[in-house]
C-alpha cells in the first residue's frame, strides 16, 4: 500500500512541478512581446519505488526583443522565468522541496555578450545558493567561451556540471510552503548584446545535440523534486520541447524571439577609367567604377573642377559619360558619387588626360619575363604608355624569331613564346601605333634561360578560355597544371598586374573567383610556380572582352578594371 501511494506522489511532483518553466525576454517599449506556445514532455526517474515517469504539458513562453538593431549597436534582453506551482500533498505525500533548478539557453550567434546581470528583488520564494547566470561548455564546466548561458545556483545541478547530484538539495532551493501550494518565482537576468555586422540574433532555449534528445540532462530544463511519506523519494527530471516522448523537439526548440541587424553602410571607393592620352576632337568615353558594386546613387563628373553635363545613374557598380576635348593640354577628371541605400558615398582621385592635336607619343617597355627554362612555355610582356588600346606589339627574339601580341584597353601586348637554348637572350619589342597614336620601340630586354633542374617534372599550364564576362558578373578562372600531382601555386594575370594572391594547385586544378568592372579587352594569363620537383610554366594568353561603353584606351589603374577578388581551391 505504501509503494503505490508514493509512486503516486512522485511522478506528479517530478514530472509537472515545472513543466511549464521557460525563459522569458523583454526589452522595454521595444518591441510586442512574442508567444511561443509548445509542448514540454519531462522525464522523472524516482529513487526508490516507482519506475521512470513521462508527462507532456503545453508552455508558454514570451520574449520581447527589438526587431531590428544596427550594426554594433547595443542593446538589453531581460530573461524571466513565469512563477511555478507545485502541489503541496498527494496522496498523503509530502513536498519538501524543489531544488536544482536551472534552465539553459544558447549563446546567440552574431552577437558579442557584453554583461549578465541578475536583476535584485524580482524573484520570490527561493533559499539556498543565489541564483546566477554563468556560461557554460558542453560538459557544463564554466567557460567563457561556452555556447550555453544557464540560469542556475552556482551550476548546482542534477548532472551536465562539476557539482551534480541526483540525491541532495543544492543550487536554487525553493523549499514547501504552507497552505495548498509551493510557489516561487525564479529571477528575471539582463544580458546585453552587441550585434555583429549583420544575420540576426535569435533567443533560443538549448536544444541542440544532446540537448535536443528525451530524458538528457543537457534538457534546457532540469530540476529535483523531494518528497516524503514514510521515506524520502528524489526524482530528476529532464524537459524538453517535444509532444510526445518519441517525437522530435518542436517549436519550442526554434528561436523565440529574432532580431534583425541592419548592416553599416559600406564604404565606396570611386576610380575613374579613362585614356591617359586623346586626340584634340576625339569623343571619349569616361567610366567611373564604384567598388563594391552599387546598384543606385549618381555619378557627377568633373573636368578641372568643373562639372560637365548632369549626374549619371549608377548601375552594377558603374557610370559613364562621353566628352570631347576642344583644346591642347592636361586635364583631370574627377568623378563623385553620391551613395545610395547601404553604400556610402566616395570621390576618386584625379585622372590626368593629356590632349594633343599631334599623334599621341607612347614608349614601349618589355616588363616580363626576366627567366625562363629551356623548352618550357613563357609570356613576353610589355607595356604601351600611355595606356592606349590598338595595334599590336611584335617581340624579335636574337634578331630572329618573332612572335606578337595584340596591345588591349590596358595597354598590354602578351606573346607566348618557348626558348630553346641556354643563355641570355636579347627580346626587343616593337609597337605598331595605331590612329592617331604613334609607334614606339622598347630597349632590348635581357632574358637568362637555363635548363630545369634534371630530376624536375616539366609541367604544362592550361588556362580555361574566358571569352566575354559582363561588368560585375561574378567569373571564377580555372587554371590546369599536367601533371596533376604537380605540386606548387598558380598566379592569375590581368596583363602586367596579378590577379589576388597566388593559389595552391589542388589535384591539378587552380581558381580564383573575380568580377570586372571596366569595359575593354585584355590579356589574362596563368602562370604556375613549381615547388621543388616541378618545372614553372605559363599558359597561353586568353582574350577577356568586358562588353561596354568603350573606355577609348586604359587609365592604367588596376582598381578602375577589378571589382574584386578572392582565391579559392
């Protein structure tokens, strides 16, 4: 008789004393409050008589938090428990106390916790350890750097910390009190946050990994109900969001509440691609390239401080208007943008155009490369400055062979070539002109060729054709080295000027993922540097056409052509 009385008074007292015990939010006059209303299903394991007991009862829990805060901004979330009644008696039973209490709830992502703080003289009904808030690691260890902040006495709990136990009082204490009920009220705690860059914070109760399983002393909710008859029965209890014992966790173990971070501004850098020379008469087309790329906003141009025409809308990063120069001389050309939602305004820096009735004078310089090994694939270079698009450049390699290259918006002339002997090699390079633009010679440049060390693997480096890219549209360059275990980096080139940092060869294949954002046409190449074991080789110039207002030649400016860039494997 006594046994089936006892079992009767623990599992009600085990099971339901806090079925509905849950954290609450708010923030003052922020926001509405948000219910969350779900089912709790807990598990009380008595310690004597009875076996384990399971009962699901429907909670309610309310947060208020802003809907939105801006980037670094900081702001309070007050976490309250709602007051728990337990019965005081059953069947000839008698509560002693509850005690062991702690309720637990992730470390919001994309938020920096600043301060906790238990908020004095709004809890009631409680002895033992002050309540605190503490964070924790997944064994329950205090931790700075824990994902858990839990709501406990000191982490007196009955398993998932240091200081458990399943059959003593400690911790939060509310001990029974007289009359028909035991009611207490647990403290309401103050976090305050620092939102991050942008996401959003959500106020969650832990659920994940074993969290989120029936009966687990990492349930958000875990407390020690103790009664007595003629004997003493302690039954843990373990709750977690879930209808039923065998169902998975439910709304309960979604976020809560969910605050939206409005990012920052970004900040805008402003270039201006244009020719560095023009002929007096000529219409010529200016670009102003806004990095990132901003959908919106206007772009004013300016001649010596003196705008010209009316602003220009701003799309995928990019603005331009057409000019015609009337007088000899140097001119700067200025471009201002006025920001729009979420980008913030810039201005470039001058841009110098010389203007001359006279064919525009250009010299002509070899810029690449100084080595190479015998037999193996190499890029000559060189550069037309001012940086005109037309015309071509014919590199004679000892007064001999001859290979050419076509001189894109950049100025740049690229030629694939292979020496076949050791010893210094003389290469002179030799600019067409083209309209209006004059012919120019390069000095002879110098290239030392030696053979490769003989236990190194020759390699052969193929860049994918890159054909027509819009401005702005995200391109990814793949690189294939042969063969493919060959170990080393590959180093993306725009013309003279890389492309991002080089990037490790990974099962004979490198990529870099970039925008551009000028229009013209230019050279792109792959170069891969071998480590020990492997030979270096270039891959054959690729042709890249960014469709567009033409920017009758190139400014010289490698920010006025990329968007932006990053390297991946």
């Amino acid at each position: 008789m006594q046994k089936k009385r006892i079992r009767g008074i623990v599992a009600p007292l085990g099971v339901t004393a806090l079925a509905g015990a849950t954290l609450l939010g708010g923030i003052p006059a922020q926001a509405a409050p948000v219910t969350t209303t779900f089912n709790n299903t807990c598990l009380a394991t008595p310690s004597a008589v009875a076996g384990p007991q399971s009962q699901t009862q429907e909670a309610s829990i309310v947060v208020d938090a802003p809907a939105s805060v801006n980037a670094g901004e900081e702001y309070d979330v007050v976490v309250t428990a709602p007051p728990i009644s337990v019965p005081n008696s059953n069947s000839g039973s008698s509560l002693q106390s509850v005690s062991r209490v702690k309720v637990d709830m992730e470390v919001p992502q994309n938020a920096q916790i600043l301060s906790t703080e238990i908020i004095p003289g709004t809890s009631s009904g409680l002895s033992g350890v002050a309540p605190n808030l503490l964070r924790v690691n997944e064994n329950g260890a205090v931790d700075a750097n824990g994902p858990i902040l839990r709501l406990s006495g000191n982490n007196q709990v009955i398993g998932n910390s240091p200081t458990s136990s399943k059959n003593s009082r400690g911790g939060i204490v509310a001990l029974a009190q007289s009359g028909a009920n035991t009611t207490f009220q647990l403290p309401q705690v103050k976090v305050r946050l620092k939102a991050g860059p942008s996401g959003t914070v959500d106020v969650k109760l832990r659920s994940a990994g074993d969290a989120g399983l029936y009966g687990n002393d990492k349930n958000y909710l875990t407390f020690l109900p103790e009664a007595s008859l003629i004997i003493t029965a302690w039954a843990p209890t373990q709750c977690s969001p879930r209808d039923t014992s065998t169902a998975p966790v439910n709304s309960g173990a979604g976020p809560l509440a969910t605050t939206s971070i409005v990012e920052a501004d970004k900040q805008t850098t402003t270039t201006v691609a244009a020719p560095g020379a023009v002929k007096n008469g000529d219409e010529v087309t200016l670009t102003a390239n806004v990095n990132p790329a901003a959908n919106g906003g206007t772009v004013q141009f300016a001649i010596n401080g003196s705008d010209i025409g009316g602003p220009v809308a701003v799309a995928n990063g990019t603005a331009s208007t057409t000019h015609t120069f009337d007088t000899d001389g140097d001119f700067t050309v200025t471009a201002v943008y006025s920001g729009t939602q979420g980008f913030v305004g810039s201005t470039s820096a001058p841009k110098t155009i010389n203007v001359s009735t006279d064919d525009i004078v250009t010299s002509l310089a070899m810029t690449a490369p100084d080595r190479a090994y015998v037999d193996q694939d190499v890029n000559l270079h060189a550069q037309v400055t001012p940086a005109v698009q037309g015309g071509t450049v014919e590199f004679t390699i000892n007064g001999g062979d001859k290979v050419t290259g076509t001189v894109g918006t950049d100025g740049v002339a690229v030629a694939p070539y292979r020496f076949t002997g050791t010893g210094t090699h003389s290469v002179v390079a030799r600019y067409s002109g083209t309209d209006g633009v004059a012919p120019s010679v390069a000095p002879a440049f110098p290239v030392s060729v030696t053979n490769a060390p003989a236990e190194a693997v020759q390699t052969t480096t193929t860049l994918n054709p890159v054909g027509t890219i819009a401005k702005g549209q995200p391109v990814t360059l793949t690189a294939t080295v042969d063969p493919a275990n060959a170990n080393g980096t590959v180093q993306f080139m725009l013309g003279n000027a890389p492309l991002g940092a080089p990037v490790p060869v990974v099962n004979g294949v490198a990529t870099l993922p970039t925008t551009f954002v000028s229009a013209g046409t230019f050279s792109v190449t792959a170069k891969f540097v071998g480590s020990a074991g492997f030979v270096d080789s270039d891959s054959e110039p690729q042709t890249l056409t960014v469709p567009g207002d033409p920017d009758s030649g190139y400014g010289g400016s490698l920010d006025g052509l990329l968007g932006g860039f990053g390297s991946s494997q």
